[in-house]
C-alpha cells in the first residue's frame, strides 16, 4: 500500500473508532514522548476517548510537552482492556511492554511507525522507514484532517524530529 493510502486509512481508522489506547515503547525517548502527545492531542481535537499509558515514567525533561501530564504508568490489575490501539514509535509489540496486557483479544491496531525493522504488527500499518521520526509521519497524518496547526501540536513534532535527529543532524 502506498504512504498516501496507508494516511487515508489511518484517517479512516480513527474516524470511525473512539476509546483508543495510544501507547509508545518501554524507555521512551523524545520521539516515543512527543508522537504520543501529538495524537492525543490528535484525538483530543476529534473530540474522541482516549487513554495514553506507558511501561515506564517520562524523563522530566520532557515535562514541557502539552498532554504529557495525561500519560499514565500501566497497572498491574488492568480494569478495562482496550479494543482500537494506536501504538506510536513501536516496531513490534513486545516494545510496548507491560502496556502489552492492556490489549483486548481480537484489537484493531494502527501501528504508526518509522523504524525500517518495523514487523507490520497492526491491521493498519502507517509506516514509513524513509522518516527521520514517528513524528514526522504524524505531521502528514495531521494534515489529513484539515485541522489548523498551532504552538502545542507543532510543539510536539518538532521535538520528536529534534531528538530522534540528535540536533537535525
């Protein structure tokens, strides 16, 4: 499928679907943080229900990141399993951890993605190895829906694409 088909189904995806989890890789870095940030601020914009959970807590340093504060840490007693998944910056599932046991049997994940060792693990695979970062495959994908950009969204793109350049390097 190509990179602009693959935009139009995630767009669809996400249209048609409301109480996501959207979840990025154990220790996250800058790209893991922010991608997870832009699509919930995303899916906030969409007005759609959302939980945004990680294996492990968010370097203080990326504190600055609007919605971070709305990332959660995984319980070991899960109380509600999640049916539509967004995982961001994963290249398989096992990266996601613990968050792993929060998936329903039989999920529907859109798998957002820019590592070239990516496995295709979702049923919608939005992955685009010639990205410098999952963020910058989120700016495209933000552009689908005709939503108008500001300081807090561009916020979260630049830093997943600063860091994951090391400096734009």
């Amino acid at each position: 499928m190509k990179y602009s088909e693959q935009l139009q189904a995630a767009k669809s995806f996400i249209q048609a679907n409301d109480h996501f989890l959207v979840v990025s890789h154990v220790q996250p870095d800058g790209d893991a943080i922010s991608s997870t940030c832009a699509v919930g601020y995303l899916l906030d914009r969409l007005k759609k229900n959302f939980v945004m959970i990680n294996e492990d807590s968010i370097p203080e340093k990326f504190g600055y990141l609007p919605q971070v504060e709305q990332i959660q840490l995984v319980t070991k007693d899960p109380q509600h399993f999640f049916k539509h998944i967004i995982a961001v910056d994963c290249a398989d599932l096992s990266r996601m951890g613990q968050a792993e046991q929060l998936i329903s049997p039989n999920p529907e994940i859109l798998n957002i993605d820019h590592h070239p060792t990516n496995n295709d693990y979702g049923q919608l695979n939005l992955v685009e190895p010639s990205a410098a970062a999952t963020a910058e495959i989120l700016y495209d994908l933000y552009d689908q829906f005709d939503l108008a950009w500001d300081q807090d969204f561009a916020t979260c793109i630049y830093t997943g694409i600063l860091t994951d350049t090391g400096g734009f390097r």
